[in-house]
C-alpha cells in the first residue's frame, strides 16, 4: 500500500513526454486512487507549486519542480562546463550537439544544440532513452559498472532501425571497441539517417558524461571528421571538471 507522500510521488509519475497533460480523472486512475482523493493530492501539489492548472482544466507540471531540477549537480553543473564547448563545437558544425548522462540503465539528455537544417533526433532535453542504440550510450555503457552492462546485455535489446545492434555477442564487442578507441559510433542505430559520434567526459577517473555530435548520413563515414572535435571538447570538458 502507497503511503501519502508515495502517492503524491506517483501522481507526478504519470506525466510523461507523449502526456504532459491530465485530468483529474486521468490522474486518478493512474494513481489508481478515488476522485476524491486525486482532487486533494493534486490541490496539495498545486498549492507547493509541483503541478499547475490550464485553461482547460488539465493539469501539468509546474515550474517549481523545474527549480529543482535544475539543482541537480550532475545537471547543473556539469552544464554549466560544458556549455561553451558545447556552443564550440555548434558553431564551428551547426550539427546537433548533445550532452548525456546516465542514469540506471537508461541515457538522460541534460543540453542539446540543434540547428534548423540538421537531421531530427529522437531527444529532448530532460528526456530519456535506452543507452545501447545511442553514441552517448554507448560511451557510458562501455564505462558503466559491469553489474549494469551484464542488465542491459541480459535484457531482450529493442531493434529501432535495421542497423541496430540486437546481438548480446556484438554489443559486447562494439563495448569494447569503445573503450578501446576513446569514442563510440552509432550508426543509424536509432532513426535511418542519423549517425553519430560520442566521446566520455571524465571527473576524478570516472566517466560522469558522454558528449556527441548527430549527423545526417547513410555509413558511419560520414562522422569521420567530427571524431577529433567532439574528442576535444569531451576532453576540455572533463579538464574544467578537474
């Protein structure tokens, strides 16, 4: 059984990218609590800020979470460093420039430049994704403590694109790959005309980030160029971290 602040947890749990906005009946059968009860916990997280109200009735996510948030030091500050690397490596590409973390077995993107012209990503900042089909991914994968590789390689791998890698045997070697050669490639692992490069972000002798340009093309040639920068500003990166 949920405790009272269990459920005021699992009422900002059912809102997600594809339903930033719910009723209060929506919210009660997600929570799976009576109307009644929805109506309070929501009142009680409107009050504090958690949630706010539209025009429409719904309700969303209010700002005051985002303060939080942004408290967060693997978000903030690590941001904070990268951001002028980051803006670097936009304006000398004009590509889509990401900064990723991990998070269990899962990538949280936490900055993203995109330029009109470049190729859709699947991305947002704040947003998720499996780690194994990503170049970040893969870079923080290679580096993740072998109890989360051997879940991740133990777990049915999803196949986005005809070139994802689905193998257990193959994953493990592209792994190793990356460690070995200091940067990933994924190769229109997660849409059919994206490909891109990722390099690690160290703090302390630890990889804390993965750092990646996503280009348009059809092989992992056409990120070739990109390698030696994106390697540059990872490493710049992880010298202001210290």
């Amino acid at each position: 059984m949920r405790t009272a602040n269990g459920k005021l947890l699992a009422v900002l749990d059912a809102f997600t990218r594809d339903r930033p906005v719910l009723t209060l009946s929506e919210l009660a059968r997600a929570v799976g609590v009576p109307l009644s009860t929805a109506h309070r916990l929501v009142a009680e997280l409107t009050a504090w800020g958690g949630l706010e109200r539209d025009g429409d009735g719904g309700y969303r996510v209010g700002l005051r979470l985002w303060e939080l948030g942004a408290l967060a030091p693997r978000g903030l500050g690590l941001r904070e460093v990268a951001l002028p690397f980051m803006e670097d490596l936009y304006e000398v590409t004009h590509e889509n420039v990401q900064l990723a973390v991990r998070d269990g077995v899962e990538v949280v993107f936490v900055e993203r430049f995109a330029a009109r012209g470049a190729v859709t990503v699947l991305t947002r900042v704040g947003g998720r994704f499996a780690l194994p089909p990503t170049g970040v991914g893969l870079v923080l994968l290679a580096h993740a403590p072998v109890e989360v590789q051997e879940e991740v390689l133990g777990a049915p791998l999803q196949r986005h694109t005809r070139h994802t890698v689905v193998d257990p045997g193959q994953l493990r070697r592209v792994l190793a790959e990356v460690r070995r050669a200091g940067h990933a490639v994924s190769d229109r692992q997660v849409t059919d005309d994206a490909v891109s490069v990722a390099a690690p972000v160290w703090e302390h002798g630890q990889v804390v980030a993965a750092l990646s340009i996503v280009v348009r093309g059809e092989s992992a040639a056409v990120v070739r160029p990109f390698v030696p920068g994106v390697m540059a500003a990872a490493r710049g990166i992880s010298r202001s971290l210290g």
